[in-house]
C-alpha cells in the first residue's frame, strides 16, 4: 500500500462547524463539517514544542537554487533550439531534465509565494515572476492568490481551486478518464481556478505577462520557436506522467479503504485531508512531499520542515502518508476506489486571499 491510514494519538479533534444549510449530497465527495485539521494540529504543536516557532522565516539558499535552475532551462533550450520537437533528443530532455526543472520552479514559486525566499514581500513578488520565466506562461502572480486561499479555505466548496469540480469527477470517473486526468492535470491545474472564481488584475499581473511575453520574444527571436516549444513542453511533462507530478495527486486526495461514507455525520472520526510523502524526491521538490508539516506551517521554509517533521514527531509519526509518487498515479488510475471524487469538501470556512470571490 502507497498511504498508511490511522490516526496520531495528538494530532487534535477539528472543532465542528455547523453547515450553512442542508445538503442533498447526491455527489460522491467526502462532505464534513468540521474544522480543517492543520489549525487545530498548528495549536497543539505549539502548545508541546514551542520551539518550533523558531523556524520560521525565509530561506536565503532558495534563490540560489532558482537562479541555477533557470539557467540550466536556458542552456537546454540553447542547445535542443535545432533539434525537431519529435525527435528522440528533444523529447527526452524535455522530460528527464526540463520537467524535472520546470517541476521544481513550480515549487519555487509555491515557497515564493509564502513569502519564504525574500524578507521583503515586494522581493519575493519580483522574483516569482523571475522563476516563472523557463516555464513559458506567466501565472505565478495569479498562483499566489489562488494557492493561500488554498491554505486559508481548504476544502472549501466555491474557494479552494485545488478540488475538483463536480463536472470534472463525473466525467473522469473510469481508468480512462483518470489517465486522461493525469496526463493533462497541468491544464486542469492552469483552467479550473478561473472557472472556480475570478482574481481582480493587479499591476503584478501585468508585470508578470509583459515580463514573460518579452522573455518569450526574445527567445524566440535570438534562439528560434523550437527554445520556447522544449520550456513548454519541459512544463506540460512536467504537470503529466511524470514522478514528481505525483505530489499533485498525492497532498490531499483520500487514499487507502475509508469505511466512512461521504455523507460523514460529524461525531464520526474524520476522513484525512492530506498526505505527507518523505522519498528521496523531495530532494528535487524543495520538500513538498511533506506536506502536513507545510500546512502545518506555511511560514517554515522547504529546509526545515524536515525539522519540524524531527521536533513535533509525535504528531505526525501516524499521520496518512506516501512512500512512491509513482506508485500514487499508478493507483489513483488503476484502483476503482480511488479518483476524483476521492476529496474532502466542506461548504463553510475559511477566507479568500486577494479578493475576487464570494465568501461564504
């Protein structure tokens, strides 16, 4: 089994929270009413370890590792700039190394997003647009509201953008429609949110389409279409059937045999919400496997988390967790109790970051 299902002995019971109104739960969604479990686990670490608090802040050495990695996405881009699109050289570059690189800017600007490369939140605004570049769309600007609001309203119907719709769980409910899911969940990932809610455009936006449109050009003016076709490409593998793509799938879809049906009453135990992975590719991930510990904590940074994992090892020794992300994308298409539908809902909570949503 990929994910181990039980309950730490502190991990904290999520305080109930009363349902707007009654629900028809004619979906398959595993619906609850209780707080998100990362506040209340937040407090309870607190409370035993206080000197968790102490790893907080930003990570200098991030910056480094994004200016390397962009560079590296140039001089590929330098060199495959010739080669055909469908050629043997082309292809597997842009698989082996640029989506690997482009996996890890994604992740780049997840840390950058949290405010963890830059004391200065106007630094790291700047440079998420600059780690944006090899991958060939300008989106970190519209990722950061996206993704706190992710954090503050996790699960939230209407405004956690990482859930899938209704829509998209009905029609991708079959091992066809999950392997579609998964070798295009780059576009699902880039399309939903949009259709989910709107962001207001704020100057950053502008900034990050007018930055990446003229590093587009450039490119293809001094190198040619084929440097920007391997950074696209190098981006659709990378959100594909890819390894690291598994920490898509693998952070908050249920796995493992819930004997819980999704009309969860809120007196039974709660179906878990995420999952940590602790495999050696989060070494290319900026730790993102550990991801109970970043919900935890979004203000420590990738290279303490396995800190806190040492520190507060009480809480999460029994938590849900991963061992292979390729073992997740093989069996979230292939086992019939796994899929889309297989995600925890709640119709109330939480809060929109950066405005452009109705709160419920």
């Amino acid at each position: 089994m990929s994910a181990t299902v039980t309950a730490a002995p502190h991990q904290g019971v999520p305080l109930p929270v009363k349902p707007s109104q009654p629900r028809d739960h004619s979906d398959h969604f595993f619906w609850t009413y209780t707080e998100e479990p990362h506040r209340t686990r937040r407090q309870a670490i607190i409370k035993a370890h206080p000197e968790v608090t102490k790893l907080c802040g930003h990570e200098p050495l991030t910056k480094y590792i994004v200016l390397a990695v962009v560079t590296l996405q140039i001089l590929c881009a330098v060199w495959l700039r010739q080669s055909p699109v469908l050629s043997a050289r082309f292809l597997l570059t842009s698989y082996i190394i640029g989506a690997t690189a482009n996996q890890n800017l994604f992740l780049a600007i997840h840390e950058i997003s949290h405010n963890l490369a830059f004391k200065s939140p106007t630094a790291n605004r700047l440079f998420a647009v600059f780690a944006n570049l090899p991958i060939g769309l300008p989106y970190s600007a519209s990722f950061r509201p996206y993704h706190l609001t992710h954090h503050k309203s996790l699960g939230v119907d209407g405004l956690d953008t990482d859930l899938p719709t209704s829509l998209e769980a009905f029609f991708l409910d079959s091992l066809l429609g999950k392997a579609f899911f998964c070798t295009f969940q780059i576009i699902f990932y880039a399309v939903r949110p949009m259709m989910v809610y709107q962001l207001p455009l704020t100057s950053l936006h502008l900034f990050n389409v007018v930055a990446q449109s003229a590093f587009d050009v450039l490119l293809i003016h001094y190198l040619g279409a084929g440097a920007l076709a391997y950074l696209i490409m190098s981006s659709f593998f990378a959100g594909s059937l890819h390894p690291c793509a598994g920490h898509f799938i693998a952070e908050h879809y249920v796995f493992g045999k819930q004997t819980l049906s999704p009309r969860t009453p809120s007196n039974q135990p709660p179906v878990p919400e995420t999952y940590s992975y602790y495999g050696p590719l989060n070494l290319l991930t900026f730790n993102v496997g550990l991801h109970n510990e970043h919900h935890d904590f979004p203000a420590i940074p990738w290279s303490r988390l396995p800190l806190l994992h040492e520190m507060a090892k009480d809480f999460y020794i029994d938590l849900p967790h991963h061992t292979s992300w390729v073992w997740v994308i093989w069996q979230f298409i292939c086992d019939k109790e796994v899929g889309l539908w297989c995600r925890v809902k709640r119709e109330t909570g939480g809060r929109n970051v950066g405005g452009g949503g109705k709160i419920k």
